[in-house]
C-alpha cells in the first residue's frame, strides 16, 4: 500500500489482493487495480469493528442520515459531506400483501417494503450512492464528472454534484424518459442524449472520459455506491433487529446484492446477522438478459463457466426505461451471488406494472413507480412460482416513486366517469374498487 496521509481506509482488489491506499490513488490507476487491471475493490477501514455494534444496536442516539455509519464510509473529513438526509427511510409493514400470500397460497410469511420513493433528496435508491460520490469528489478536489445512465442515477448525481460545485455531464441513451433529462437539466448540469441504446451511452460517455480527461462513474462495483448503499442491511437490522431472509429488488445492474454482501462481510464475525438473504431479482420482460441467462443456466444445472454465457440485447425496448440495461456486464457477479443464496433471477410481466401500481396506492396510499412495481411484481411471481416459503421474511427495495414518470402516472386513471349533468353522479362507495384492483393476480 503506498504512502499516504489516510489512515482511515484502504483499497483491496477483490482478484489479486493488491492493496490501493485511497481515492487520490484510485483514481490515478483509472479506477482499476494497477496489478491486474480489475475494477473490484474491498474498502477496509481502520476501525474497530465493535462500533459498529454501538451504531446499529444502541437506540439512544437520533439517526438522520446513512452518515450515521460514517466510520464506516470512505470519507475522511465530515465537513466534505452532502447530504439531504438520505438513507435513513420507512420500512413499511405491507399486511396486504401477507394476507394475499396466505389467502390464495397458504403461505405464512412477512413482507416488510424498504421505502426508498422516501429519500429526501430525488427519492430513489440512488440517492444513497450519490451522497458519497457527492462528498467524496468533493473531498479529493474533482471538478468535473461523467455518468452514463438509463435515468435515476443521473438524477441523483446531478442534484448532489450540483450542491458540491461540481459539474457533471450525463449521457443518457434515446429511450431515456423525458422528465429525467428535464431534472438532470434544471440543475444546470449538461445532457448527452445519445442516438442509441444504454450500451452506446456507455461507450460514448467512457470516449468522453479518455478524451477530455474527465473522471467516469465506474458502475455497479465502484466502490462509492457499494459502501453506501451496504447501509441499508444496517438499517435493516437496527430498525427491525434482524436482517429479512429473503430480499426483492428490480433488477438493471445489481449494486444492490453486491451492497449488501459487502455488508455482510463487514459484521460477520460480530454474529449480529445468522447469513445474508435470500435474493430474488426481477427484470422487466421488455429486457431480461439477466434472467434469460439464468433460467439457461438452471436448466442445464449450472454446468462450468455458465455465468459467463448471458445474452446481449441491442436496443431493447421496454416500458421501464431506467432498467433497460442490454448488456448485463456485471450478470457473472450477480448471477454467482444469487446462487450462493438459493435464490431466483425472473422476470416480470410489463403489461401488468399499472395494474401493481394501482393495486399498491389503493391499498397504501403510495404511488410507486414502473420500476418499483418490477419488484413488487416479483413478489406476486414469487408466491406464484413457490420461490417463498412459510416462515419467509420479505424486504422489497420500492426504489422509486411515481414523480418521474408522469405518462405512466397517466395510465394509472381509472375512476373517472364524464359527466353533463348531476344526474349523472351517483353515492360512491371506494371499496367496490378491491375485487377489480385484485383480479389480476387471482
């Protein structure tokens, strides 16, 4: 490990074991182990491990952000923080969906919602990884910074870049809605919308980096996003005091499963968590790469080398862009997670994502969605494929709400009679809705 003022963390390459002393350096090797050329690192920090049991186990203290586990982030000076208070949002106890699951398959279970439509700053799960980006740029003097994403993490990196003066040029492919340029746009940070898909963009924005000497968002394994986001196992277990067996989330690029792992690693010996969860991943049907390749693999019993044998889709054509990801670079790292846990890699029906939405607003007054509705669909394709079981603990990730996709809140009408006259009005009961909001998953 080199020379350096840190002594707070250090870089691990997850290959070769190289050690890398902190962000200064990383990014001087282009974000990749300057021994073996990967781009996966462990963070490992300096202190103590114990404290962690203080920080999720003593009550006494008000927590208002995921800063609350700085120790345990790689920031070295509080005051490079940017924050709007996020990470630390509701877990909700959905019953509605408990009783379904008993109702209609005789399965006893909990299902828990992880509420990330509530983080304070763009409301997605996004805004956990951009308060660490945000602060660490910040923190080693970057000026400027690139992305290339599908919609929600440029929404997130461009409020949060904005606050820390830092300028941020995203590069968004053609499908990309509307209202995400529009937000990535009012904060004065610069869009490319690119003639193509997610993979051009990607290709184009790492062209940009090289040519304009621009540092690159490194995607699903940069090690920013995976220490952020690993606080939600946290959170998991210092709000609830365990850890859900079995955890359901959309799925595009995954940092989430890798997070949480990450999470696991770091407390493991304390014996404050039994194991990791379950992972039941959800893609779209509309691009379904990840789960195209692991039901290939599954049914040829995971023969040598299968997690290298995945699909790539040019262009695909979904109804939840902001997971409209072709070229599942990251699918050997997932897919291996989830196996190790017993879990599934499926898919969701995009045709039935109004229907999900409806059906959860009514039940809980929250609007979620496209994407959101992709992992609550998971749930109901779960129940329906027997991958949950009695006894089974649920968290599903509602990563985003409903503000940023106001064609598909538009498809969401469905009470709203026309009228000429007050003769044509009648009494109102709400609850005639159920039956109908409940059919198609009956």
């Amino acid at each position: 490990m080199s020379d350096s003022s840190n002594s707070k963390f250090h870089f691990v390459c997850r290959n070769c074991k190289h050690e890398i002393s902190d962000f200064k350096e990383w990014f001087s090797y282009g974000q990749k182990c300057p021994k073996c050329g990967k781009n996966w690192v462990d963070t490992v920090y300096s202190q103590d491990i114990n404290k962690y049991k203080d920080l999720i186990l003593n009550n006494s203290t008000e927590v208002k952000s995921l800063w609350h586990y700085f120790d345990f982030l790689p920031l070295n000076d509080k005051k490079n923080i940017i924050s709007y208070n996020e990470g630390v949002i509701d877990i909700d106890n959905w019953t509605f969906l408990e009783k379904f699951a008993k109702e209609q398959y005789n399965i006893d279970c909990t299902v828990y919602a992880y509420r990330n439509d509530d983080n304070y700053g763009t409301g997605t799960f996004k805004d956990a990884a951009a308060t660490l980006v945000a602060s660490v740029l910040k923190e080693n003097n970057i000026k400027e910074y690139a992305v290339a994403s599908t919609g929600n993490v440029a929404n997130a990196f461009a409020r949060y870049l904005a606050e820390a003066g830092i300028s941020l040029s995203v590069f968004i492919p053609n499908d990309a809605l509307k209202a995400n340029e529009a937000e990535v746009s009012s904060y004065g940070q610069r869009v490319y919308r690119v003639d193509g898909d997610y993979a051009k963009a990607k290709k184009i924005a790492a062209e940009y980096s090289k040519k304009y000497n621009v540092l690159l968002s490194s995607g699903n394994t940069d090690p920013m996003r995976v220490e952020s986001k690993k606080v939600m196992l946290f959170e998991w277990l210092r709000k609830l005091g365990e850890v859900p067996n079995v955890y359901i989330q959309a799925l595009s690029g995954g940092t989430g499963p890798i997070a949480i792992n990450k999470a696991f690693d770091d407390v493991k010996d304390l014996c404050i968590i039994k194991q990791s969860p379950r992972y039941i991943l959800v893609q779209p049907s509309g691009c379904a790469p990840m789960t195209e390749a692991w039901q290939k693999a599954k049914a040829k019993n995971f023969p040598e080398g299968w997690e290298k044998d995945y699909p790539i889709y040019d262009n695909p054509k979904s109804k939840v862009p902001t997971l409209a990801t072709g070229n599942p670079a990251t699918y050997p790292i997932i897919a291996k997670i989830v196996k190790d846990s017993g879990g599934e890699i499926i898919e969701c029906d995009e045709d039935k994502l109004v229907d999900i939405s409806r059906l959860v607003a009514f039940e809980t007054t929250i609007r979620i969605g496209p994407a959101a509705a992709v992992a609550v669909g998971g749930f109901f394709d779960s129940l329906k494929n027997g991958d949950l079981k009695n006894g089974d603990r649920i968290m599903m990730n509602i990563g985003e709400g409903v503000r940023r996709a106001p064609d598909f809140m538009k498809e969401m009408i469905y009470t709203t009679k026309n009228i000429s006259s007050v003769d044509d009005c009648e009494n109102y009961d709400r609850s005639s809705y159920r039956d109908q909001l409940w059919k198609p998953f009956k």
